[in-house]
C-alpha cells in the first residue's frame, strides 16, 4: 500500500502544477485513504500538531496566510499517507519541513516517496534519513535516475535495498563517478560483470575511492600475492585498505622470504599494468582476459555474430570446390598459370574460412581448446590468410606477365615452374607463424594450459617487446612489398594498354574487370591492416576492452570472411573457360543419369 501510495504521490508532484494543487486546501486526503475512518483522525490530529511545529515560537500565536498554511498540512498529510505515525511525522517536522520552504518541502516529499517506492518502511526510511541526511538535498527525478543505473548495474531488487540500508550515501553519488567505477573495475581490474556487481553490492563506499590507490591495491594482491579475481570478490578485497593488504601477506609470508626478495618484488608490484605483463606475469594476465573476454562474449551476446560468418563460410565452400574441380580436372586448364593460381587462392580461403568458423563457434560456446590445439589453428589460419594475400599478389603479377610479354609468357611461366612457385608462396607464408608457435612453446610455462577463447589477436598481443617489434616489421614489410608489387602491376598495364582502345567505353570489359579487382584487393588487404592496428592498439589505455572486442569481432566475422564469399564470382566465374568447363562438367552428369535410367 505504501509504494503504491508513493508512486501515485511521484505522478502528482512532478506535474508542473503540482505547488498549486497541493496547496489548494481543498481535498488534502489521498483517495486511496477514505475508506480508513482512523486514518481521517490520525489526519485530523497531525494537522494540529503540525500547526504548532511548523511555526516559529514568535509566530505561533498569530496566523498566517490560509494559502500557504493550507500547503503546508497538505504536506503534512502526505506523509501520513505514506504510513508514517505521528511520531515519525513529528520527528520530520522538527528536523527540517519547519525550516523549509514550501518548494522545498515538496523536493523532501518526493525523495522520500522515491524511497518508498523502494519498498521501504518508514521507520527504515528515518534510519536511513539519519545516517544520510544529504538525501534531502536530492531531488526526486535525480533519486529515481541514480536508483535505476544501479539496477542496470546488476543491483536488483532485495540487493538495492541491501545496498541503500547500510550505505544510503551511494545515492549522493552522481551517476558519472558510478559507472566510471564500473568501467574501471571491468577493464582494469579484469572483473566480470558479475564480479563488479558483487563488489558494488558488498563494497558500495568504493564508488568514492581514490582509482590510482585501488588499482595499486589491485595489482599488489594479484601479482604480489597470487590472489585471483574471483577470490579478491568472495574474501572482501576491496573494502580493506592497502595498509591492511600488506600486513595481512607480510604476517603470513614473513617466515618464509628474505628481506631484499620482497624488496625486489614490491617494486615489480607498483609497476605499471603493462610493464608487470613484460615481467613475467603475462601467462597469468593472459588467462583473465580469455576469460573475460569470454564473459563480454557472453554478455553482449556476440555469438549473433555467427550469422554472417556461416553465410559467407557456406556461400563459399559451395563455390569454391566447384571451381578448384573445374580447374584440376580439366587438362587445359591445369596448364595454365592463372588457373593455377586461382585454384591456390580458393584453397587457401577455404582453409581459413573453415578454422575461422570453427574458431567462433568454439570461443562462443566456451570450449576450452588446449594450448597445442590453439597454436595449431592459429597457425593454420595466419599461414592460409598470408598465403591468400601472396597469390593474389602473384595473379596480379602474371597478369602484367601476359601482357607485357605475350610471346615469351608460357616459357617463363611453365605449369612445372608454378608449382614450384605455390610451393615456395606456402614456405614463406608459414615461415613466421610458425617460428612464433616455437617461441610461445619456449614460454609456455606462462601461458595457460586451457584457455575459453583460442583468438590470433590474443596469442599475438603477449609476446615480449622484441617478438612484437619483429612482427610489426614483418607485416609491414610483406604489406609494403605487395602494395608496391600490385600497384606498378596496374600502372603499367594501363600505360601499355592504353592506345589500344580498350579504356575508351566507360563500361568496357577492361574497365569492370580492373574495379572489380581493385575492390577485392582492398578487401582482403583491409582485415589485415585492421588486426595490424588491432594489436598496436590492446595494450592502450585509451582503447577500452569493450571496443577492442567489438572491431575484432566485426574483423573476424564480417570482414575477413567477406571477400573470400566475393573471390569465387569475381576471380572465377568470370573467366569464360572456368564457367563453361563447369557447364560441361554438370551436363555429363546430367547424361550420365539419363543414360543410367
């Protein structure tokens, strides 16, 4: 009864009118309390007592205004609408509606109903009152705004109350310094949702720490003493100090360590975040960002994601064994260099349309892939992925062959001397992927043994200073080179092309075919240069986790699988041969069945 009186009572002070209503003086009795004869006489007895508190000992023996006297026991008789007894009433009365003017005791009213309507008693309301009187000063609309961001912040109904009865404070506190809070125990703390919704309903007094001292105090007790996060939660980590944290591990760890190995590892424990994951704690950091990243998955319900990666994944390993049959069974195709090429490249983007798949479904549902299997897809799918990018690079280059030498073209690209050529193309793409595998086995006493997500960017991000630099210095340097490669490729076959007339239609076969490969190179060259800046930018503190996970879910899912989709139409089936090789092929088997009928 009393959160429903509340809630209507909210409703009519916050219409614009609602001074004027209420001081009306014409029907002061809530509705919902006509049917109670004992509650019209507990009104009529607070009206008189309310006379004689809200005046001053100067005043009380002369009157007033009627209006503004009539206002005032309107207010007075809400509260006793609300299901305070007298003595609660007078209890409000003498501490503040008789210092208060009309407007602000209406501001009073509505912060007290927002906390009816949290289902509390009005004896409860005046302890919680009294341990925060800075309530009073918060308007209504403001309670109720920061009351619902603690909702959205996991703090449901039987913990909100738990949480406002023993730290009422916390709705003094605006909703900026709540969820910047939250913000920095989920990205810097490396807690769950959850977890963060555990330590604002057990630690609520955090929302006013100082972040710098909570972070030292953090990082002491996971590097210093081993402590995980989930255990940082249960035990009550964060509504100790850093005072105490030391004293608690300095007792139980006294005995057993000297006084320069503490020395040495306290300072390793106020580095900065970064610089503790180059000292030897990156397995340990590693594990808790799979595992939160896991929890974000799961939250922001990333396996949607899997949409469009199975409908381009299916697309394509529909299109692409058609088309590399094509090739294979086909003698004069196979004698032919693009041909050739062309089936590599499908091979290559069916390898890693295939591990990237499997990769998603397994991080969303939260198969825990061990180390060895980890490292294996991993290194398959940068090896097929490099590969591609090297063909097509290659394709261009046989292109600028055909052209450029017409004559002399199947003498210096034999189908023998192609082979070769793939053969060394799938050496050099495997090169590096691989050598990074024996690097992360000679470290693999830090790295964990199980992991929820297996994710390149991940594996990649927790090498030392030197392997990052040395990887940097290899895409770039492969990147360079094919850029350089495949734009002299295109601006000497337009310069030697150009007075043949085969530019002059705006929608000649040269003009499409040049788009067209210009765009699929763009495609599969920009994922690349994505995950590039992807792993420059995981370590920044200006990037939030949250967005670090959102541009690699769209660059693994969206974009990566995207031209792979596209290759099969715009590299295949627009070469006449292919397209009629697979006419032919479909036209046998139709035969074929005909005759077998």
């Amino acid at each position: 009864m009393a959160a429903r009186v509340g809630r209507n009572l909210v409703l009519l002070w916050t219409l614009r009118g609602a001074n004027t209503h209420l001081c009306g003086g014409r029907n002061p009795v809530h509705p919902l309390l006509h049917d109670r004869q004992s509650a019209v006489d507990r009104k009529t007895y607070s009206l008189s007592l309310y006379r004689n508190l809200c005046m001053k000992p100067d005043q009380r023996l002369e009157s007033t205004t009627g209006q503004q006297h009539t206002c005032r026991e309107n207010m007075f008789t809400s509260l006793v609408s609300m299901g305070f007894t007298d003595t609660q009433v007078e209890q409000l009365a003498r501490r503040t509606l008789n210092k208060c003017t009309d407007q602000t005791v209406i501001q009073h009213l509505a912060t007290l109903s927002t906390l009816v309507t949290l289902g509390f008693s009005p004896s409860s309301l005046l302890k919680i009152l009294n341990m925060c009187p800075e309530l009073y000063q918060v308007k209504g609309a403001l309670l109720q705004q920061r009351v619902d961001n603690l909702r959205k912040l996991g703090l449901l109904e039987g913990s909100l109350q738990r949480v406002v009865s023993h730290y009422p404070k916390i709705l003094t506190v605006p909703i900026k310094r709540v969820t910047g809070m939250s913000r920095f125990l989920r990205e810097k703390c490396l807690l769950s949702a959850q977890q963060v919704t555990d330590v604002l309903r057990d630690s609520p007094a955090i929302v006013l720490e100082d972040t710098s001292r909570l972070e030292y105090r953090f990082q002491y007790a996971y590097f210093r003493m081993g402590i995980q996060q989930e255990e940082m939660v249960k035990s009550g980590l964060f509504r100790v100090s850093t005072e105490e944290v030391q004293e608690e591990e300095g007792l139980e760890s006294s005995d057993s360590e000297e006084e320069d190995e503490e020395d040495d590892e306290m300072v390793i424990s106020m580095a900065p975040h970064h610089e503790l994951s180059s000292a030897g704690a990156g397995g340990v950091e590693m594990s808790n960002i799979t595992e939160q990243w896991y929890m974000d998955l799961q939250s922001w319900h990333m396996e949607l994601f899997l949409i469009p990666t199975t409908a381009f994944t299916a697309l394509a390993l529909v299109a692409d064994p058609l088309l590399m049959a094509s090739i294979l069974f086909s003698r004069a195709l196979r004698q032919e260099t693009r041909y050739l090429l062309l089936a590599n490249t499908l091979l290559a983007d069916t390898i890693f349309l295939v591990l990237n798949l499997a990769t998603l479904i397994c991080n969303s549902l939260g198969v825990r892939m061990v180390r060895p299997l980890c490292e294996l897809v991993t290194t398959a799918s940068v090896t097929a992925y490099c590969c591609s990018i090297l063909t097509i690079t290659l394709m261009v280059g046989d292109t600028y062959v055909a052209v450029r030498w017409p004559l002399h073209y199947h003498d210096r690209l034999p189908p023998s001397r192609t082979r070769k050529i793939l053969a060394g193309v799938w050496l050099v793409a495997a090169m590096y992927p691989v050598s990074l595998v024996i690097v992360i086995e000679v470290l693999e006493e830090s790295i964990p043994w199980r992991q929820p997500v297996c994710l390149v960017l991940l594996s990649m991000s927790f090498m030392g200073k030197e392997m990052m630099v040395g990887m940097h210095m290899y895409f770039f340097i492969a990147a360079a080179l094919c850029t350089s490669l495949i734009m002299y490729c295109y601006i000497r076959l337009y310069a030697i092309t150009k007075t043949s007339g085969i530019w002059q239609s705006r929608y000649s076969r040269a003009r499409v075919t040049m788009m067209a490969h210009g765009i699929m190179l763009l495609l599969y060259f920009g994922p690349g240069l994505i995950f590039t800046v992807e792993l420059v930018l995981f370590h920044r503190e200006s990037v939030g986790h949250i967005t670090s996970l959102w541009i690699n879910m769209v660059n693994m899912s969206v974009l990566m699988p995207l031209p792979r989709a596209c290759a099969p139409l715009l590299y295949g089936l627009r070469y006449r041969e292919i397209h009629d090789t697979l006419l032919l092929l479909f036209h046998r088997r139709r035969l074929s069945q005909v005759t077998a009928a």
